[in-house]
C-alpha cells in the first residue's frame, strides 16, 4: 500500500512538474480569457434573434389551449378508486384511538 502512495506521489511529481511548465505559458493564456468575455457578447446578438423565438412561446401557449387533450387528463381522476383506500384509513385512526383508550 505504501509503495501504491510512493508511486502515487511519484507521479503527482512529475505531473506537477510538467504542470508547472504549463503554468509558466499560463500567463499569455489570460491574455486570450479576454477572448472568451467576447464570446459572451457575441452570445448577445444572437439572443436578438432569439426573440422571434420567443414571439413562438406565446404561440405554445396558444397550442396548449387546442390541445384539449389535456382533458384527457381527467381519467387520471378515475384513479380516484385510489380513495377506496379510505377503508385502510379508519382502520389506522382506530388503532391510535383503540391505544389512547387503553391508557385512559
């Protein structure tokens, strides 16, 4: 297991060591993060015509009123029969009220 570490911080060294001549062209690197603040405003002019895409939204809206078959929706009211467990409930309350009984 030890000798797993040692090898394991062998390589982190000499990972390190290639990462820090890495680092060294960091530097020039931060002169293209200007670069990807453009990008962000680039995203902007394209959202412009993103707003047509929007004019659609409303559309959907306007789609989902049509699509009646939201009503369908109400069979999942027949899963009403879900209430019969209502049986199930009483029984519950009854066993509490059974218990509180018994300690009175």
């Amino acid at each position: 297991m030890i000798a797993a570490i040692a090898l394991r911080l062998a390589l982190a060294a000499l990972i390190v060591m290639p990462a820090a001549a890495v680092m060294a062209p960091a530097p020039p690197a931060v002169a293209s993060a200007p670069d990807p603040v453009d990008d962000p405003d680039n995203l902007d002019p394209p959202l412009d015509p993103g707003v047509p895409a929007g004019a659609a939204e409303p559309a959907a809206p306007a789609d989902s009123e049509p699509r009646a078959p939201h009503l369908p929706s109400l069979p999942d009211v027949p899963s009403a029969p879900h209430v019969p467990t209502e049986p199930h409930v009483p029984h519950v309350p009854h066993a509490p009220g059974h218990h509180h009984s018994h300690h009175h």
